[in-house]
C-alpha cells in the first residue's frame, strides 16, 4: 500500500462491502483458487460493483474480481501476479507504508494509481490484513469524476466569490457616491432661505425638513420630525381651518398655494406662504407631500404699505428678490421691480408702454397671458411654473397673478431653477440605488452562465420549503439530475459548446417544471436540482417523463455518449414528508444523491427513487 499521512494511517470499520467478502475472499484462497469458489460468496465476489483485490504477504494480487479489471485496464490473468507497487506513482515509497498496514490491520482512504496506458485515477480503498493467513483483501472505487467535479466545483465557487466580493466593492463605491451626492443635494437644500418639507399623507408625520425651518419658524428640523403636530401648532387659529381643507383638497388637484400666518417661537406673528403637492407611486397611491414655505413678512408689509404710501411701497418691493410687474388685461406691462435675481426686462421709461411678448418667447408670453386673463375673469390668484432658456442655460420659473382691480394684475416671478434641480437630483439618484440594489439581488441569486437559479438560492429554498412542509405535513420532492457523460462532450466538442450544452438543458427544465413553487436551480458542474413542494413520488415520476420527453425531442447529438447518439440525463428521486421533529433537509439532499448514483450505476439514461426514510 502506498505511504500515508500519520492522520490517513488509521484504523477503521469495514466499509463499501468488505465485511461481507472478508469469508468469500478467505474461503477461495484457503481452497487454493485464484478466484472465490462455487458458492454464494463468489457470486457476491464477482458481482461486486467495486474493484476487490487478494494480495499475499509480497504485496502481490492473487485474486480480482471483474470490476478491479475493469478499474485497473487489466484482464485477469494480466491482473494476477501483479504487485501494488506496479500501480501507484514512481516516487512512492511502498514497502514502509505496506509494513504499517500489515501491522495496523485495517486502512482505508484515497489513493492516486498510475495505470499501464498511462492514466491516473483516483481511487477510494479499504483494506483488511490477514483475512486469511497470509492473505489480505483490498476494496477500490473509482471517484475520479467525482473528485474532478469537486474541483470544478471549488474552481466556480471561487469565482462566484470574486465575483460577490468584486460586486459588493463596485456597489459600496457606488454607495460612496450616492452618499456624497446626497450630502451635496442636503447642502442645497439647506442652503435656501425657504422651508422644504415632506410629510405622510396619512399620519401628517413629518419625512424630512430642512435648516431653513430654523429661521422662518425658529423651531429645529429635529423637533419637526419628532413632533407630527407641531406644524399646526404653529398656525394662527383662523388660518387653520384653511390648511387642513387645503391638505384635503390635495387629494383631488396637483398642487394648492396658499398665504398664512404663523406664529414664530419667540412669539412674533409672522406671514408665509405655502404650496404642496401630493406625490403618488405608479399605481396612483399617495407616497407623501411635498412642499416649501416661504416667509413673505417682509412681502406682505410691502403690500399693506401700498395701501399708504407710494413710495415706501416701492422701496419695500425693490428689496424683494423676485421679479414683479403690473400687467394689464393688453398684455402691457405698467410697471417693473427686479430685486436682481430675475432680470429679463430692462427697466421701462414711464413714457413707453411694453407688451409681455416683446423680448419673451412666444408660447411663454401667451401663457402668461392666459393666466392673467384667468385671474381677471375669477377674481382668484393663479400659479403656474415654467421654463426658460437664459443664455443658452435652462432656467425654471414660478410665477404667481394676483388680480388688483377688474384690469390689471400683480405678477410675481421667482427663479426656482436651484430647487428643480435638486428635485431632478434626488430622483435620479433613488433610481440608482434601486438599480444597484436589483443587480447585486440577482447576481447574488442567479447562475450566471445558465440564467436560473444558483446554489445559494437553491439552499435558501430549500430550507424555507422544508419548514412549510413539515408544518403543514405534506410532501417534497427533490430530483437530482446529471448530464450522462458530459465530460467527453465537452473535451470533444470545446467548452463553449459545453456552456451552451448546459443552456440548453437549463431551459428544458425550467420549461417543464413550472409550478408556483417550483424551483430548478444548477447545483454544480451539469448537475441540476429541482425542488417540487407538495410533490408525492408519482408526480415527481411524471416530472422526470416529461423532462426525459423534452430532452429527446431537442435532438441533442452526442457522439461520445455509451448510452446513445443525443444527450441523454440521468435522475436521483426522493420524495419525504418531514416529521415535526426533523429539522434539517440534508439527509433528503443525500438520498438524492445516492439515488442519482444508483441511476448511474444502473447504465444511466434513466432515474432512480432513493430509499424513504424517518
């Protein structure tokens, strides 16, 4: 036997049928033949599915069944005679390890072994000293291609781990940058002398306020946000009313705007003005209500002193930011105040009349008109917003009519473009962070070679349909499935084939198997689960049928294939309806795998169901 390491070199119970032709294997070489003799034993000997050996004292075979023929690329009588050593790698060291296992009795583990054509397979062995004096037995199996999936595995598992790690830096980059951006859009937003709101249509509890709610109310943003009623508090009692039918009304229009009085935190009584919207999602339900309120104490004196005195009013309005002039049913404008934010007039000779379309785009200045004339024929002040290219930049604008006698109004313009702006902003980063949230989601859950779901989505599944199964005692099934003799196929016909060979078998299954519920998923290399929930064995029977059915009839040629000319699967069944007091699916998973070896075992191209168990 070849050398081990010291935790190898163990000692273990009989596994993989030696127990039972320990006697075979001592009564053929005790009868002196260099195979079991005619008995039930030698049935059992020569039918055995793994490689067993008789080696003497030398380490020489004097007995094999036809399965270590056929493991070791030997006829029997090529195979007798033969010595371990002639087997394993040329740099191991056989005669000390082979002294330790006669002394040890009993060894087992995995074994590389180097054939005549030159191959190298790897083998799983269990052996036992002296089952005869002078005669020892030794078990082998072939698991090459389980250990080359193994690897495959590992490879891919690793790659998908790049991969996550890779993405999770991309979106904490990203993150990075939302974030920045939204300090960016906060710093904006504070930076405006009017207050911008958000609260719940329902609760009235306030979403998100910014500084400016400092100056015009004298109150933080934070006690806002954690008093819901603290707004209304605020009011005059006679504006109240006003507001709520207001908040009420949004409900059936876009926006309202209204003026009112507040009451400042050290008592002052002051004049803002208000304008909401209601902001609804897709589905026309209400998200939240946005707004601005802006302190027009200053505005609103200005107004009052107009009453009075001429020329105090005019020197109020002149400290005014926003653009304000008298306009006339004509559509001539009888008198211009620019506070120096909005200067698209010049100023105008108190001897010359100038119409609002003179030097102001034509469908702006005829809906400014219309709102004009709107206003005069309502007696009601209008709102609307616009926007303007200034210099080859777009501006935004808000303009309000206040109607002052049957033909003239008062239009006041404000420049709103750094407000939309931040609006424009906020939204498109919301749609960025819901797009890398949906791509990391689905990189995170989804094969990316077969565009169904992977082997942590698998799990997930799983475990969740295993809870819902045991708590409601109905069945699971579980079906594994494996691409018969996929490894030529792709040696032959190149890995890119290979890739489209396991497309193409992940769209079958997905295309039969379409239940809520249901879920197919790869679980590795051209291995393949389906997870069936409230399943018995017949309809996971009649799942495998039609999936053969749909296989066959894409006409998949596989030359290399030793069970047929087109591609061909092979199925492990297990159907169990869990107890109250079993936890874990795990043994489910493993029974489906031995299922799907015995399908193997059994010349592949077909489905075996794996035992039940409780």
């Amino acid at each position: 036997m070849p050398a081990k390491s010291e935790s190898e070199l163990q000692p273990f119970p009989p596994k993989l049928g030696e127990e039972s032709f320990v006697v075979a294997a001592s009564e053929a070489v005790e009868d002196g033949s260099a195979s079991p003799p005619s008995q039930p034993w030698q049935t059992l000997f020569e039918s055995a599915l793994d490689a067993m050996l008789v080696i003497n004292d030398a380490g020489v075979y004097v007995a094999a069944n036809p399965a270590a023929c056929a493991l070791l690329e030997l006829t029997q009588e090529a195979l007798i005679g033969r010595r371990i050593a002639d087997f394993l790698l040329l740099d191991t060291e056989f005669e000390p390890a082979w002294q330790e296992f006669l002394a040890i009795g009993q060894l087992r583990g995995e074994q590389l072994m180097r054939l005549e054509s030159g191959r190298v397979k790897t083998v799983e062995f269990a052996a036992t000293a002296h089952v005869y004096p002078h005669h020892h037995l030794s078990v082998l199996r072939d698991i090459s291609d389980r250990k080359q999936a193994e690897a495959e595995r590992n490879a891919l598992s690793q790659q998908l781990e790049q991969w996550v790690i890779s993405s999770a830096e991309k979106l904490e980059i990203t993150e990075a940058e939302l974030r920045s951006q939204q300090q960016r859009i906060d710093s904006i937003l504070n930076s405006l002398e009017c207050v911008v709101w958000s609260i719940d249509p329902s609760t009235l509890k306030t979403i998100y306020v910014n500084a400016a709610a400092h100056s015009v109310y004298g109150l933080s943003p934070e006690a806002f946000l954690a008093d819901a009623g603290l707004w209304f508090s605020c009011l005059h009692p006679d504006d109240l009313p006003l507001l709520m039918a207001d908040i009420e009304a949004l409900h059936h229009q876009s926006k309202v705007d209204r003026e009112y009085r507040i009451f400042h935190a050290d008592g002052t009584q002051r004049w803002v003005r208000g304008q909401a919207c209601l902001v609804r999602d897709k589905a026309g339900n209400p998200l939240r209500i946005d707004g601005t309120t802006v302190d027009i104490s200053d505005r609103k004196q200005a107004e009052f002193a107009l009453q009075d005195n001429q020329a105090t009013q005019q020197a109020i309005l002149e400290a005014i930011p926003d653009l304000l002039m008298r306009v006339n049913r004509d559509g001539y404008i009888l008198n211009l105040i620019s506070g120096g934010e909005i200067t698209l007039y010049g100023p105008i000779a108190a001897d010359q009349r100038q119409s609002v379309y003179q030097n102001f785009p034509q469908d702006l200045a005829d809906q400014r008109m219309h709102y004009v004339r709107l206003a005069l024929d309502t007696g009601t002040r209008q709102h609307y917003e616009h926007a303007i290219d200034l210099n080859g930049k777009l501006h935004y604008e808000e303009s309000r009519v206040v109607p002052l006698t049957d033909a003239e109004v008062l239009v006041i313009v404000r420049d709103i473009t750094e407000r939309k702006r931040a609006e424009a902003t906020q939204a498109d980063l919301n749609q960025k962070l819901k797009l890398v949230n949906a791509e990391l989601n689905r990189l995170a859950t989804v094969d990316g070679l077969t565009e169904i779901a992977n082997r942590r989505s698998f799990d997930q599944a799983l475990d969740l349909e295993w809870q819902r199964a045991r708590r409601q005692q109905k069945f699971l099934a579980l079906i594994l499935c494996d691409i018969d003799y996929f490894k030529p196929y792709n040696d032959n016909y190149g890995h890119l084939a290979g890739d489209d060979c396991l497309r193409q078998v992940a769209r079958v299954l997905s295309g039969v198997v379409n239940r809520p519920g249901d879920l197919v998923a790869r679980y590795g290399g051209e291995e393949f689960v389906l997870l069936l929930p409230d399943t018995d064995l017949e309809g996971g029977v009649e799942v495998i049928e039609k999936i053969q059915a749909a296989i066959a009839q894409c006409h998949l040629p596989h030359a290399f294939s030793e069970v047929s000319s087109t591609l061909t699967l092979s199925f492990g069944l297990v159907c169990h309806c869990p107890s109250v007091k079993e936890h874990s699916p795990r043994e489910l998973i493993h029974r489906a795998d031995l299922a799907l070896y015995q399908a193997k075992a059994q010349g592949r191209n077909g489905y075996a169901v794996g035992d039940s168990f409780g």
